[in-house]
C-alpha cells in the first residue's frame, strides 16, 4: 500500500482566498485523485491527475475554481481559489492501488479547510 | 435518486453484537464494490472489495453483493469498540472512478 501525506492539515481562511493543498506519495502513481468531503456527506470526486496531463474534472467541478498541479509521479497540489465559506470541507488525495486496480485506492488524511 | 444509497445512521451496538451495514445502488455497470473505513480525522481505508455477486470473508468482516437487488452489505462478527468508525460504501464500474454512498457512523459499546 502506500504512503500518502497532505499539508496543511487544516486552515482557516477568509473569503476571497485561495488555498494550495499538497498531496505527497512514497511511491511513483501514474493516477492521483482529488476528493471532496462535507460535512455528513459523501466522498466527491473533484479530479483525476495524470502525470504530464491536463486534470479531469467530474460534472459541477472547473479549472478555474480548483485548479490542480501533477509536476511528477509522486505529488500534486489542489489549489481551491477565490474561496466562499460553502467551500469549508474536508479535501483528500488519493492514488490508485497496484497495478491500477479499479477498486483498490489509497487515501491522505485529508485537509480541514474552513472558511470564514 | 443518488447512485449510491447509504444509511448515515448513526448506529450504537454493545460489544460482541453482529453489525450490518447496506447499500443500494442504481447503476447496474458498477462491477466492483467495496467498503472502507474512516476513523475519525483520517482518510478512508480499503476494508474490502468484492467482484460482481457473491460473498467474502475476512476474519470477523463479510462482504456480500446481490446484484440482482443492487443490494450489497457488510457483515461484522463479534464486533469491537476499535470497530467503532464510520464505514463507506463505494463501487466501481471498471474505470478508476469510484462513487461512494454517504457513510454510516457506526459506534460500539464497551
């Protein structure tokens, strides 16, 4: 399995400012996935990041709104712009498991994001 | 209609009591289904999967899928308060993307 990281953990941030997640991987992935969690909700799937690609965004989801870097095989940023407080969320990477298993994926523990 | 259909509960058991936990779903393309856990400010981990219908057994846990109802549960034996987490639903057509239902908060009582 492997070992994923996210920074921040949490933040706090104020409305109209954007915010940079990290997501760090032990091993190299071909394909990284961006998940948002409200509160009492369901995992969503924000976007697929292929390294050397342009993102996949899921229906409801833009560029413009969360755009996403994957500079290498082992890590990628989400940024979440221009933020409202209905972005206060929990965000988690994932990646794919071995051999690219539909069904295996591993994820961070996620960042806290509140916006105030 | 969600895809996916997960009782949030939440759902408290005393100690050493048998746990089921469903869903339903409505896309008769999922082919993989799985349940993860998610103890409280981590990520999710994969509990386990199964493929198409049928049952699976890893030590106290059961997998079962009913394709023919959309109807997929996991089963937990003798269960634990470590147990207590909240455990998701999620299924996949083949394609990397998976859909999860909503989680039910599961608590286990010393």
């Amino acid at each position: 399995s492997a070992v994923i990281s996210q920074k921040p953990s949490r933040d706090i941030c104020q409305r109209g400012t954007s915010l940079t997640i990290q997501c760090q991987v032990d091993s190299q992935v071909t394909m990284m996935f961006w998940y948002r969690q409200q509160p009492g909700q369901s995992l969503t799937l924000i976007a697929t990041a292929n390294q050397g690609s342009e993102a996949t965004y899921e229906s409801g989801f833009v560029i413009d709104k969360f755009p996403i870097s994957r500079p290498n095989l082992t890590f990628s940023t989400l940024t979440v712009s221009n933020m409202s407080p209905e972005d206060s969320s929990i965000y988690l990477c994932s990646v794919e498991g071995v051999g690219g298993a539909s069904y295996e994926q591993y994820f961070g523990p996620g960042t806290r994001l509140t916006v105030t | 209609q969600k895809e996916v259909e997960q009782d949030p509960g939440p759902l408290s058991v005393p100690e050493g009591a048998i746990v089921s936990l469903n869903c339903t779903y409505s896309n008769s393309a999922f082919q993989y289904f799985m349940w993860y856990r998610q103890y409280s400010r981590k990520g999710p981990e994969l509990l386990m999967y199964t493929y198409s219908s049928g049952n699976k057994e890893d030590g106290r846990f059961t997998a079962q899928v009913d394709k023919s109802s959309k109807y997929i549960s996991l089963f937990i034996r003798d269960s634990q308060p470590s147990d207590s987490a909240t455990y998701l639903c999620a299924m996949s057509g083949g394609a990397q993307k998976l859909v999860f239902g909503q989680g039910t908060r599961l608590t286990i009582n010393p």
